[in-house]
C-alpha cells in the first residue's frame, strides 16, 4: 500500500539552539513517506551551520534573505509535493506518531481540509508542562465566540491549498487564524480535531513578552474587524457579524483589564461589546464565557455604581446640612 506525502515545512530564523530538536523530532517520525522542507530565513546565528550537518535525503534546505515568517511559509507552499502539508515553527516539535495517526485521521474525513491535533506546553529546556486548550470545532461556535485555539500540528490537505494558496503576510501573528477561517468558506466540517497528543509548542522568552501579547491581542481584535468587513462573505457566516464583533470586543476589554490593567480601555470595548448584542448567553460547556463577562461587568462598572450612590448621598447629607444648619445661622444676613 503506496502511503500518501507528507510535506513537512519548517520556516527559521535565529532558532539553531532549539533547530536540532525539532529535526529530529520529524526525522524519528515512524511515518516514512515525507519531505522535510527547511527554509532559513536570513538567520544571523550558526542556523546554516546546523543545517549543513543533516545529510537525510529527505531533508531539503535553503537560506534567503529576511523576508518575514508568512512570506516564507508561501514559499515552501509553492515547493510542497505533499498530498498533505504541515507547517512547523523551528521551535517547535511533533510528538511519536503524529504523521500516522493525523493522515489516518484526514483518509477517514475526507471532508476535512484542516486537521488540528491535541498539544502540549514545552519549557525552554524541553520539559514538557502541560496540555494546552484546543476545542472540538463546529462552526458557528468557532466564528462567533473565536475560541480558535489549535496550537502546532495543523495539517492541510492539498486541497485546501488549491482553495487558499497563501497565507495574508498582512498578520504578524492572526496568519494561521485568517487562514483557517478562509477555509471555512468551502466547508461547514473544514477544519477537524485529532483527538491525538500529538505536538508541543515551545515557552520561552522570545513568545512571552508582555509587549508581544499586548500586539497579538491588539492584532486579533482588528482582524476579527477586517474578517468581518469583507464583501464576499458568505450570507451564512455574514449573519453572524453582530454577535462575532460584540464577543470579539468583550474578548479584548477582558484582556486589557486582566492582562494589561487598563480599565478605562476595557470599559470602552465593553461598552461597544454591548451596544451590538446587550446580552449573550455562551453556549460552550464550561460555562467560562458566561461567568468571565458576568465578572468584567462587575469589576468595571460596580465601582462606577457605588461611587455615584455614596457622591448622591454626599451631596443630600449636604444640602440637608446647609439647609437645616447654615441657613438658620446666617440666613437673616443674606
């Protein structure tokens, strides 16, 4: 039985101290038929020199001048062979069986144009910490509540490249996100969860700076904005616009008070969130999106409330002082 291509691509720059092990974790792969497609993206460090080391013919490799994460993710979709392709960040690893178990899984949904498996934290010193959030898909939920968390290990069908070509180099860090969504264009079952522990994304310095976070959340809101603002949406997910928008900016009200301590920036988004859609019910299990909103609205506008009822009552005790003490005394002088 002729097993089907993989191509495996790996955009790098300035990652050789972690490069080895994300090779290797492709290369012990108990999966035979793939292609492993590295391209260094200009890397001012030894990367080339860690690259020149590997002599698997089925490693291909190439350097060019910076040009940026997405531009070089299009290139290798321009060089991919593969009947599914996947794309792995250099710090980033694929745990045992993940090439197996996620193209069973793509042969046995062929509706599927995205498979995203279950993954897991991995520390700087490749501890593995614990498994990180990723949700059953089902579209309206996906698009209206942005739970998209999927984490390293999505694997594309070839289709689905045929479909969206490239990824929006607009997006510094929304690229995947834009690309998953465009895909649910095609497909009410576009994307599907690989109910498998099957890769690790990397904790470290270069991912946790606060400033860093504060852009990818600034740059989520506004793609959600822009995904919106098309013209050729489809009349099923265009429906959807009001009620998307409103959890979008309670999403980033939620984080700029819990992560960035700006509360009058939260109020704002807040607000705005409630003047699309003044009460929503979240139809996730947890019950998280539900609690979380009732817990902003509280921590917002609860203060605002008080301080108005104890300035009114200020302001009474007051007026009755001026009224009932003042006056009498100097009254008469007036």
């Amino acid at each position: 039985m002729n097993l089907p291509l993989v191509t495996i691509i790996t955009p790098a720059y300035n990652r050789a101290h972690f490069l080895p092990e994300t090779i290797q974790s492709v290369l012990s792969q108990d999966y035979d038929n793939f292609e492993y497609i590295i391209l260094d993206d200009g890397s001012t460090d030894h990367t080339q020199d860690v690259l020149k080391k590997y002599t698997d013919s089925r490693i291909r490799w190439s350097s060019h001048p910076n040009i940026g994460e997405v531009p070089t993710v299009n290139k290798g979709f321009g060089q991919a062979n593969g009947d599914y392709i996947v794309v792995l960040n250099s710090d980033d690893t694929l745990l045992p069986g993940y090439l197996q178990k996620s193209v069973e899984f793509m042969q046995e949904n062929p509706e599927v144009l995205m498979g995203y498996p279950r993954w897991a934290y991995l520390t700087a010193d490749s501890v593995l910490i614990h498994e990180g959030l990723s949700f059953e898909y089902q579209q309206k939920k996906f698009i209206v509540e942005q739970r998209f968390i999927f984490g390293p290990g999505m694997i594309l069908r070839r289709r689905a490249i045929e479909l969206v070509p490239e990824r929006n180099p607009a997006y510094r860090y929304m690229h995947e996100i834009d690309y998953a969504f465009k895909l649910c264009f095609y497909s009410k079952q576009a994307l599907g969860r690989i109910p498998y522990l099957l890769a690790t994304w990397r904790s470290h310095g270069d991912n946790l700076q606060k400033e860093a976070q504060h852009k990818l959340n600034e740059e989520k809101l506004q793609w959600v904005v822009n995904f919106f603002n098309q013209e050729n949406l489809p009349k099923s997910i265009q429906r959807l616009r009001r009620l998307a928008l409103s959890n979008a900016y309670y999403n980033f009200a939620f984080i700029s008070l819990m992560l960035h301590n700006k509360p009058l920036k939260a109020r704002y988004y807040l607000l705005k969130s409630f003047s699309l859609v003044p009460f929503y019910r979240s139809h996730y299990s947890d019950g998280m999106g539900n609690m979380k909103r009732t817990y902003l609205s509280i921590r917002l506008f609860l203060p605002i409330l008080l301080f108005r009822n104890i300035s009114q009552f200020f302001n009474r005790c007051r007026a009755w002082f001026n009224y009932r003490v003042l006056r009498p005394i100097f009254g008469n002088n007036e």
